[in-house]
C-alpha cells in the first residue's frame, strides 16, 4: 500500500513540478531578453514583476481550492460529475473576481510605487510593461483553476506539455516584439509584456479546446452554466481558497522583507540574496508540486471517508517532499561554490563569497521548507485552511522576521543572520503544520473533511 501510494502521488507531483519549472523557465527566459534590451529595461522589468509574482502567487493560492473540493467530491462517487463542474465554475468565478481586483491594481501601481520611494524615471517605464502583463493576468489565473480540474482527475500532463510550448513561444513572440525582428514593432519593455500575455492567454485557449476535445475531460461539460453559482458556494469555496492565498501572500510577504533587509546591508548583500535564493526556488518547485499532488491524494481519500488512507497519502507525500529536500541541501552544501559560480564566475568576488554561504544557510532549511510545503498541500486535501494561514503567518512575521532583523541588523551576522531568521521561521512553522496535520487525522475524520456537494 505504501509503495502504490507513493507511485501515485510522484505519477502525479511530477508533471505539477514540470509545469512549475515551466513557468520559472518563461520569467528566466525574459530576464535574458530584457538584459539584452537594456540594464535599464531590466531594472524596471524587475521592479514591475514584483507587484505583478505577488497579485500572481494570491491568484494561484484562490485557485486552488478547486482540486481541493474537485478530488474530495471524486473520492465520494467517481460518477458525481455535477460536484466537479461546481468546483470548477466557482473556482472560475472567485478567481475571476479576485483577477478583476488584481488587473485594477496592477493597472494603477504607478502611484503606489512612487509613494513607495521608487525612482520617477523608473516607475514610468515599469507602469507600461505591468499594464500590459495585466492583460494577460486573468488568463494565468483561470489556467491555473482548469489545470487544478485535470490534476483533481489525475491527469495533470495536458498543462505541462502545454506550458513547455509556451516557454518555446514566449521566447520567439517576446524577442519579435521586443526587437522588432520577423516584421514585428519594435517595442521593447512594453512588447515584453504584450508577448507575454498573449502566450498566456494562448496557452489559456488551447487547454480549453483540449479539455472540450478529449473524451473524459468533455464528460463533465464544463462550458455548461459556467458564470451561475449560488451565494452559499462561492463563500464556501472563498473559505477554502482565500486563506490559501493570504497564506501564500504572507510568505512572499517575507522574503520581500528579507530582501529589503539586504538591502539595508549592501549591494553586495542584495546580488548574493538573490543568487542564493534563485537556486532555492528552484528545488523548492518539487516540494510544490509534491504539495499539490497531496492535496488530490488526500482529497480522494478523505472523500471515501477513508481515515487511513487520508493518513497514508498525507505522511507518503511529505516524507517525499523532505526526501527530495534532503537531498538539494546536500548538494547545496556539497557544491555551493559550483552552483554560485553559474551566475558569479569569480570565486574570489565578495557576491561569490556571501552567496555561498547564504547557500550553506538555505541547505540547512531545506527539508523544513520541504515538510511545511507538504503538510500545508495535505492539510488543504481536509478543507483546512484557515488554521494552518494563522500557523504560518504567526511563524513568518512573528518568528522568522522579528529574528531576521536582530540577526541581520544588530549582530556581526550581517546578511547570515537573516538567512538564520528564515531558518528558524521556517522550522516553527514546519513543525506547527505537521503537528497540525498529525492532530487533525488522528482518529475520527474532521469535519471539514466532509465531501464537497450540492448547493
């Protein structure tokens, strides 16, 4: 049972992780372009991508309360169709809404960033580029609510291979739009972001045609009444996602607060944070998909009403997720100078030397990262959202960051010490979570865990 749980859960996370790579691989991909255009264009790309991943990571975490009610209504009755198509229509619905927000926002950033204390001249070529990525802003969205149905359905492929096409179009439409190559204007930053949402929006079509062409996906006609819904089910689906977005907003909350820190500290500081956080995003796109997947497997069992088996998949999937953690931070330890020296080539560079060691830090939270990741994704399989947001919230902004500023700040420990702060942060709430998980799956199925049904 063990090893057919585990098989099933990696046949899953796998494609989830490949997808989340592609995705990396597109932001990546334009990051190279942009550094062609201009180190200027580059500085404003980055100063608008970082309103635009927060809005984004929000608008991921609401939809994810589809595969979350779509995998508990499969697990119930395998034919129960009509609970599937709600959960995908009030996904569609709240995270509609929430993109409406999130576009209004984005188009109006301009002031805000100049409150904020960024440079005139820079908010002004970074407001048209967020205006037009905000174009393509509800298609990234809704993709990510229709992905959430096929991974709920156990077939999350379709996403990833069409996600891998568009890393291979963003880069062509993205390079003809900013340069002016194969007869195309020439429109530098905003052309960036005009590519980029039309890829977005392509690839958002063409899993729609796919889900309408193959025969399983069709079986639940998901264009059949897709803008109705009740009152009732919108706020329970808003229960279910919003405090899965608040939780994901309060992590990236962090770690901008970590990178101002650094910046307090120096640019050196600042280049190296990156570097060494780049390289830990990467590894930590595994424990994501791993949590996803989780979320399906536990779903699926907590709707059979199966005690065990919401068990089984939950403890499977973390056990995976620090596994593999385990793992990156030893090759993090390990091989830290190599890894550095793929962005800093010179060992001898201060950047060079504060990136390794902020890595050595970063191998050290590995498996924590791993487990919280984990544990919240099998936590969301039960409808339990809104004690593990408080959890982690609580571990991030009054443990992680409090101890990342005095580390930081007022000790010798300089940019170490606000590694250390995440460190610790992310321990806490490691350990919060699966205590949470492990309470909440000890003996009678909670209540939350109940199958997600009618009206």
């Amino acid at each position: 049972m063990i090893l057919k749980e585990a098989r099933a859960t990696l046949a899953l996370a796998l494609p989830i992780v490949g997808t989340q790579l592609a995705q990396m691989a597109i932001h990546t991909t334009d990051v190279f372009l942009l550094a062609r255009l201009s180190e200027r264009a580059l500085a404003a790309a980055a100063l608008a991508t970082s309103i635009y991943g927060f809005f984004m990571v929000m608008g991921m975490g609401l939809s994810m309360g589809t595969p979350a009610l779509a995998a508990q209504a499969l697990g119930h009755d395998r034919a129960d169709r009509e609970s599937v198509r709600r959960a995908v229509h009030d996904g569609l619905i709240i995270s509609g809404i929430g993109a409406a927000f999130a576009v209004v926002a984005l188009w109006f950033a301009g002031p805000l960033l100049l409150l904020a204390g960024q440079d005139p001249d820079l908010v002004a070529e970074a407001v048209p580029f967020l205006r037009a990525l905000s174009i393509g802003f509800p298609a990234v969205i809704w993709f990510a609510v229709l992905r959430g149905f096929t991974a709920a359905l156990e077939r999350p492929r379709p996403a990833l291979v069409l996600m891998v096409i568009a890393v291979l179009l963003n880069v062509g439409v993205n390079y003809g739009l900013i340069f002016g190559a194969y007869g195309l204007p020439q429109l530098g930053l905003v052309g960036a972001g005009i590519g980029s949402s039309i890829v977005n929006i392509s690839i958002l079509i063409a899993l729609v045609l796919y889900i309408r062409a193959d025969a399983q996906f069709a079986a639940y006609h998901l264009a059949r009444g897709w803008w109705r819904s009740t009152a009732a089910r919108l706020v329970r689906y808003a229960r279910i996602s919003g405090p899965i977005a608040l939780t994901f907003a309060s992590e990236v909350g962090l770690f901008s607060a970590a990178a101002l820190l650094m910046g307090r500290l120096g640019a050196n500081e600042v280049a190296a944070h990156q570097i060494a956080l780049q390289w830990a995003a990467i590894t930590f796109m595994v424990p994501m998909g791993i949590s996803q997947a989780a979320t399906v497997r536990v779903g699926l069992a907590a709707g059979a009403v199966d005690a065990p088996g919401i068990r089984r998949a939950g403890w499977i999937a973390i056990v995976l997720g620090m596994g593999f953690m385990a793992i990156a931070g030893l090759i993090f330890w390990q091989f830290g100078d190599g890894l550095i020296s793929v962005f800093v080539p010179s060992p001898s560079s201060p950047v060079h030397m504060l990136a390794v060691a902020y890595l050595s830090w970063a191998a050290l939270f590995q498996v924590v990262d791993g487990a919280q990741a984990v544990a919240n994704g099998s936590l969301r399989g039960v409808h339990d959202t809104t004690v593990p947001m408080l959890l982690a919230a609580g571990g991030y902004w009054l443990a992680a960051l409090p101890a990342a500023i005095w580390l930081g700040l007022f000790t010798s420990q300089r940019g170490e010490g606000v590694w250390a702060g995440l460190a610790i942060g992310l321990a806490l709430v490691a350990v919060l979570l699966l205590w949470r998980f492990a309470a909440k799956t000890s003996g009678t199925i909670a209540p939350t865990a109940a199958p997600a049904v009618a009206e």
